[in-house]
C-alpha cells in the first residue's frame, strides 16, 4: 500500500469534513475532530493565507490547528512497538521528535491537493477512554476510501493516535518498518535513516 498517498488521503480527509453538517449526535471525540477540522478549513480559505507565496505561512498556520489533536507520543511509541521500553529517556525524545516530523512532512506537502473530496461521518465508538470515529472519503470519482481514527482520552483530552486507512493501520505499518530494521541494525541506524527521511520529507515540501 502506499503510504505517500495514504497521508495525503488522512490530510484530505480531515480537511473535507468542514463539509459536513455537524452531527448532533456525535460524542466529545468526534465533535473534537470536527472543530479541529473545522479551524483547518478556515485557514485554506482564507485570503490572505492563498497563493505561492504563501505556501510556508499557510502550512505553518495550518499544522499549528492539526497538529494538537494528534498524540505523537503515543504515536511513536505503538510504532516502536516492544523495543521503546529499551530505549533512554534522551532516545525516546529525539524519537518522537524525529517521528513527529515525518508526519508533519508527510501532512503539510498535501494541503494544496484539496480538489472537493468529501467525507461522510460514519459513526462513532466510545468505550470509556477509547474511540473510533469512523468515516469514508469520497473522491470526485465517487470512490470511498474507509479512514477510521483511534482516540484516546489522556490526560482529560482527546487525541488521536492511530489512523485506519482501508483497514491498515497507520501506526502498525510504521512499526512493521522501524521493527524490520532493528532486527538487522541497532537504534542508532534506525535514527539515521528517519534523519535521512526526514530531510527527503522537507525538501520534497518546500
């Protein structure tokens, strides 16, 4: 599956559900999404925020209102799977701060593809700390594509922390990635070769 196009389903996705009316009947997750969503939208049409020159000020401003909804932490954690609990206090920073990046890359080189996809709001699980608010996202083809996000509530707020696209997860594909590589190499060159994407990422955005 790929995962370029996948991210830029996620960023399409969240950004076209400004589209729909609000859900009477959704609970605090997805009413949580929705606002984020909702603020999102706000800045891609506003004025003074269009245009190529703009492209750095817009996807800052951008990624400032995504961005909090998403536990990175969590994140990167799930996506390290078993080996995060041998790392150091100092490994599991620069880790979640290198994998936050990747997202943000791979988020925010996506946001001027927006070409009048929606999304409809499928429903909503909640079970105590844990949601899924599951939705599809329709292309100008009429093609759905199933884009479910996980949330928890810790501490006192909703966040997401995995995304489901078509059934696969987000988080486990990375963590089958980074896994695969910690088996032929050590934590270091793991790191390296994030490094090494992170700035194939930003250049490719910029």
């Amino acid at each position: 599956m790929n995962y370029r196009k996948i991210t830029s389903a996620i960023c399409i996705g969240m950004l076209s559900l400004a589209f729909i009316s609000p859900l009477l009947w959704a609970g605090e997750p997805g009413k949580l999404l929705m606002e984020t969503i909702d603020k999102g939208f706000a800045i891609l049409k506003e004025p003074s925020l269009k245009g190529d020159e703009k492209v750095q000020e817009r996807r800052q401003e951008l990624w400032k209102e995504i961005s909090p909804i998403f536990n990175f932490e969590e994140m990167s954690k799930r996506s390290l799977g078993q080996h995060w609990k041998n790392r150091t206090p100092e490994e599991k920073k620069e880790f979640v701060e290198l994998f936050t990046n990747i997202m943000k890359n791979a988020y925010i080189g996506k946001t001027d593809t927006y070409s009048g996809e929606k999304v409809v709001i499928i429903s909503e699980r909640q079970d105590k700390n844990y949601a899924t608010v599951q939705t599809r996202l329709i292309t100008n083809t009429g093609t759905e594509v199933s884009v479910d996000y996980n949330m928890h509530n810790n501490p006192g707020k909703w966040t997401i922390y995995d995304v489901i696209i078509e059934g696969v997860s987000l988080v486990n594909n990375y963590r089958s990635q980074f896994n695969n590589i910690l088996i032929k190499s050590s934590f270091k060159e793991l790191i390296q070769k994030i490094k090494e994407k992170k700035s194939k990422e930003e250049t490719s955005t910029k």
